[in-house]
C-alpha cells in the first residue's frame, strides 16, 4: 500500500516538474529571442534603380525594394543623398525618415537612428547599414559591394 501511494507520489512529482519545464522553456526562449536580434546579409553587388530624381524632393525619402528586403532613400534637407538598408537592427520593423527631426525613425520601439545610420536612442544594437548612392541622367541608384 506504502509503495502504492509513494509511486503516484513520484508520478505526480514528475508531472509537475514536467510542467514546470514547459513552462520555463515556453517563458525563456521568447526572452532570448528578443534579446538576441536576428542577423542577415544581402548577396553582394546589388544595384538598383532607387527612384527617379523628381520623385524625392528635399527632406524626404522613399522605401524601395533592394533584394529582398527594403531600403530607404533619403534627400536630405543639405541636398545629400542618402540610403540605408530599412530594416531596424533590433526587430526587423521597417523605418521610416521623420521630416521634422530628420533622423530615421523606428516606430515600433521609437528607435531612432542619425542620418549617418548611427544609433542615437533606442533599442537597436547596431546601425543601419549603409548602401552607396550615384546619380544616372534623371535616377538615382543605389547599390551595395
Ligand atoms: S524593431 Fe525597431 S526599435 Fe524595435
């Protein structure tokens, strides 16, 4: 009888344990990914047609497709062209150019990055990577590598 009962005992130790773990893992991992931001790399030598001249007065910018990921193009109000890869270095959201501020912002943590790419607050760990900018007839091309 003793062993009868100290048997459902063990079990019931270890279903709890067993749920505890679950439950542990489930609250962790989440966590982890959080803080440890995914990394990935465009091929090398991407160039692309980013926007017609007109299409970017100054103090504006322009998302545009590079690769597979979006970019952004910024004419800056000192008339300075400049792109960067959009997607945020903390959570792969996609920023966006605050005319009023002219810095890069990052709505969905209010991270905020200069117009050099660099962090100035915020969540992001890194900067924003910087693509090249040449000027064609009436286009504006960016291209990495
Ligand atoms: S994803 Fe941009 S600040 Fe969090």
């Amino acid at each position: 009888m003793l062993n009868r009962v100290m048997g459902r005992l063990d079990f019931i130790r270890i279903l709890v344990r067993g749920c505890f773990l679950a439950i542990l893992s489930m609250t962790v991992y989440p966590i982890l990914r959080y803080l440890t931001p995914p990394k990935f790399r465009l091929p090398r030598d991407v160039s692309v047609t980013a926007a017609k001249l007109s299409e970017v007065p100054p103090n504006t910018a322009k998302i545009f497709p590079f690769g597979s990921k979006p970019a952004i193009l910024i004419h800056t109000a000192s008339d300075e062209y400049k792109a960067f890869s959009a997607v945020c270095t903390h959570l792969n959201c996609t920023v966006q150019y605050d005319q009023k501020a002219s810095v890069i912002m990052c709505a969905c943590h209010n991270g905020r990055y200069g117009l050099d790419g660099r962090v100035i607050s915020g969540p992001p760990p890194r900067p924003l990577e910087e693509y090249k900018v040449a000027l064609r007839r009436d286009e504006i091309i960016v291209s990495k590598g």
